[in-house]
C-alpha cells in the first residue's frame, strides 16, 4: 500500500502536461515514422554465406557437445536467408559453400538425418540443374558411409534425377547403389526394385528382365499380391521383349 501510495503521489495527470511538449512528441513520432518508411529495406545477399569454420576448431569450440554444435550451424544455415529482413532464394545461394555447411554438420552428427534431408527435399529441388546436381551428390556420397540409415534421401534423390534432371544413368547409379548397400529390413522392397523400374525406362528391358527375374527367385517378396503383381509385371516385360523382337525382324 505504501508503494503504491508513494508512485500514485509521482502521478501527473495528462491534462498537466503542457500541449506544446505533447505537440513536440507527437511531430517527433511522425517524424521516425517517416524516416522508417523511406529508408531503403535492408537487403542481403547469396553471397554473404560465409565459409563455416573447420571441423577441428567447431569441436574445440563446442566443449565436447559436437551434436549440440551441430544443431546451431543447422539453424544458422536454415535461418540464413531470413537474414537481415530479406529472403534469400535458396536457388541465389553459393551451393558449393552451401554443401560445405552440410558436410561439417554431419561430421559434427553422423546420427542426424535432417542435414540430407534438408539437401534432397529442399535445396535438390530448386529450378538448377546444376545445383540440383551438387546436392544429390552429396547426399549420394554421405549416404554410402551410414547407407542404412541414409536410404530414404538417395531414394528421393533417384526420383530426383529421373524425373526433373531426366538423367536415367544417374538415377540407375543410385539405384544400384540401393540395391546392393541397403541391407535394412525397414527398407521397403521398391527401394530395391528402383534400378528395374529405371531399366525399363531406358529401354534395356532384357536386363530389366534378369534383374527383376532375379529378384522374384531370391524369395525376397513375401507378400502374395506383391509376389503376383511382379511375376504379371515380369510377363509384360516378356511380352514387350518378344514383340520387339518380332518388328526387327
């Protein structure tokens, strides 16, 4: 009660204030107003990205939690093109630094998934060839060191390279990758059946033919429709086979 009693004592009324003062502040406000208004958006640029630090002097830096570390230059790097008030495109940004970051992120967190996730299904599907290109290969090569854990990001990353780069050899290299690193029973069965599907894309049905005879005879596929769905699938692949070779005759 005494506090209160002694700041309501300090207490003017605004009727007290001399108009002038409130006129002064009030021409002050509107004058920043209008300062802000007309001064140029702040902007930044691609090219601002920075190298990021050695992997040696961010552990040094990190104190023993590399994972931790490895979180805040995930969030520096995603955060990047909201930086200064502007966006960046991510298709603007310097992919070769770009996949620098990523390689030291993972160094820092060989368990962290989001890093490849982030290259597939973002930075993979900007509208650039080329720097479409740099990020499935980087997820190509990290994948083969941890492959079954890393399957689902070079599995987009074939879909990728089918069907936007429209590159098949690349897509069958990581198909074949799939199919002869990825050893997990959590992997479903298409992902070893990716380089089958791209054969018959490149019309090279009779090793299509082999690949996909092979992998009904392993006794991989032990759900019944699947099993049928493939020897149907197997059938028509003969059929086209025997058909072509019919018409070159």
């Amino acid at each position: 009660m005494r506090l209160r009693s002694f700041l309501a004592r300090d207490e003017r009324p605004i009727s007290d204030v001399p108009k002038w003062v409130i006129a002064a502040l009030a021409l002050g406000l509107a004058a920043q107003l209008v300062v802000a208004a007309l001064r140029p958006a702040p902007r930044a640029s691609a090219e601002d990205l920075p190298v990021p630090p050695s992997s040696a002097l961010i552990r040094l830096a990190a104190l023993g939690e590399p994972v931790t570390a490895a979180k805040l230059l995930m969030l520096y790097l995603q955060s990047f093109d909201y930086r200064a008030g502007t966006r960046v495109p991510y298709r603007d940004l310097d992919y070769a630094r770009v996949v620098t970051w990523l390689d030291r992120i993972v160094d820092l967190d060989p368990t962290a998934q989001y890093p490849l996730m982030t290259a597939s299904r973002i930075y993979a599907e900007v509208p650039d060839p080329e720097k479409q290109r740099q990020m499935l290969d980087f997820v190509y090569r990290r994948y083969l060191e941890d492959p079954n854990r890393r399957w689902p990001w070079l599995a987009h990353a074939a879909y990728l390279a089918k069907h936007r780069l429209r590159d098949l050899p690349l897509a069958r290299r990581y198909a074949v990758a799939l199919e002869k690193n990825t050893t997990t029973p959590e992997a479903p069965l298409w992902v070893r059946q990716m380089e089958f599907f791209v054969l018959e894309d490149m019309n090279e049905l009779e090793a299509a033919k082999i690949l996909l005879g092979g992998l009904i005879a392993s006794g991989q596929i032990k759900d019944a429709r699947e099993l049928a769905m493939m020897e149907n699938r197997l059938k028509g692949l003969e059929e086209r086979i025997e058909a072509e070779r019919k018409r070159g005759k």
